[in-house]
C-alpha cells in the first residue's frame, strides 16, 4: 500500500501538471470507485485546480476557485499517473481527468476487487472526511509523539499504523522505522521509555524522509526497503538474517538481534506472542 513517502512522492511529481490546464473532462470513473455523486464529476470541467495536497496516505487536488475538493485514496492496488498529451494510457482507467491540450490524470487499480475511492467534496466536506486522522507521522517530534504513546497501551507495529493515531505510515515502513529504532514491533507504547520515544521520533523522521528521497528518484521496492519484505536476508545493520510474522491480512519483518534481544516472534495463528 502506498504510504507517505510514496504519497508525497507523487504529490510533488503531480503537483504541476494537474494546474497547468483547466479540466476539459471529467471521467470515465468506475462505479466502485467514485463514492460520491453529488455533486457531479461534470461540475469540474472547465475549471483549473489549484495543484496537488495530501493528508496522511490521500491526495487532495482543490479546485483554484476554492468551491471543490476532489479527494483520492488510492488503498493497496491504486495508482496515480500523469499522462502528457499525446500518450497513450489504460483503455480502462478507474478514474480519468483529462486537462485542456490533452494531458490526463489516470487512476488505475490492479485487483479484481476495487478498493482505491474518489470524492468530490466541498472544502467543508473535505475536512470533515479527514478530520479523524491524526498528526503527520513526518516532522512529528519526540516530546508530541511521547503523548501519543502514552495515550494507550499498543503494540508498536499496529499502533504505527493506526490513521488516527499517526498518519501516513503503514505496514512497510512500520517494518523500517521500528527496526532503525531498535525497538520490537511487539512492545508496548506505554512501556517506552523517553530514550526509546526519541530514538522511535528519530527513526520516523530519517526512514520517512529516506523512503521520500528514494521514491522521488524512482526507486524501487527491492532497492529502497531494507527490512520490509526481505525474510531470510541478513540484516544490513549485523548481519542477522531477518524474521517475520505473518498475520491473515499481513506480515511483520524485523531483526531478532537487533530489535528483540535474540526472541524470535512467534505467528499469533501458531503459538503464544512473545513480547
């Protein structure tokens, strides 16, 4: 699932070209993908947006007059593309704007079920469409994060990424900022002491900014995660080969060495957790 980085990758890559023209069509939009119908995708044609937003893992393209809001959450299979004039694009997008002079704004979505969502809102509608997210995971600092953490007792991997907690991070970079923390993706949020929460705002911060860095130059998955998805590949900090544990809907990676003390993570379908 695109997370921060990539989001705000492609809110920079996008940002100019989605304001150069105005919208001369709005649409085709897969059923399932847009989610409101009022007022209509038409309503857009003819005016200019303003440029390219995001809020946590969505992109927001207001529209320059300030009346509409199109908002987009791209889920796990969503893509986002600019096409220049001229190019050819899917024969069957899940969501087109095509821009006067003929550069478009493709969605496209890889997966037989349609997850990835378009709102057409007014800037109220908006707001309150996002209101249940919590602060930037980029920029958020030791002593905010501290207040967050001790707000509940959490395992650090899904409290990472609960949107309302924190947004912008999911299951991947979770994977990376807790191993460059040092810390168990089972420990508690309550338990962290005021070293582990700097070291934990710290991690944020550099992996976020790394992932930012890479993915704005195009980098691939295999190149620019370096826990994530990487079982049996030994750890680029000592060496250790890397573990997961796999839930149904996803999988944890993390160094035993390095975040455990030596622990191996036992699958909650398997055997008891092991802190």
């Amino acid at each position: 699932m695109p997370e921060l980085p990539e989001m705000e990758a492609w809110r920079r890559a996008l940002n100019d070209p989605v304001s150069a023209f105005p919208i001369a069509k709005a649409g085709p939009a897969h059923i399932a993908t847009l989610k409101t119908f009022d007022p209509p995708l038409s309503t857009l044609e003819g005016r200019r947006l303003r440029g390219a937003e995001r809020r946590g893992k969505r992109l927001l393209f207001p529209t320059e007059d300030g009346d509409l809001v199109l908002l987009v959450h791209l889920m796990t299979s969503g893509r986002l593309k600019s096409l220049p004039a001229g190019e050819k694009g899917p024969k069957t997008p899940a969501f087109a704007l095509e821009f006067a002079g003929g550069s478009k704004l493709v969605l496209t979505e890889a997966a037989k079920r349609k997850r990835a969502g378009v709102w057409l809102l007014t800037p109220e509608a908006a707001a309150e469409e996002l209101d249940h997210l919590g602060p930037e995971a980029l920029g958020l600092g030791a002593a905010e994060l501290g207040e967050i953490m001790r707000r509940e007792s959490r395992r650090l991997h899904p409290y990472l990424r609960n949107q309302r907690a924190i947004a912008g991070i999911g299951r991947a970079w979770a994977n990376e900022i807790l191993h460059a923390a040092k810390l168990s993706p089972y420990a508690l949020s309550t338990d962290l002491g005021d070293d582990e929460v700097e070291r934990l705002a710290t991690a944020m911060d550099e992996e976020l900014r790394r992932g930012l860095a890479l993915r704005e130059a195009g980098t691939k998955d295999e190149r620019t995660y370096r826990v994530h998805n990487r079982l049996g590949q030994p750890c680029h900090v000592c060496e250790t080969p890397l573990a997961q544990v796999d839930f149904e809907e996803h999988t944890i990676y993390y160094c035993p060495t390095c975040q455990t003390g030596g622990r191996v993570l036992k699958d909650r379908r398997l055997s008891r957790l092991l802190r």
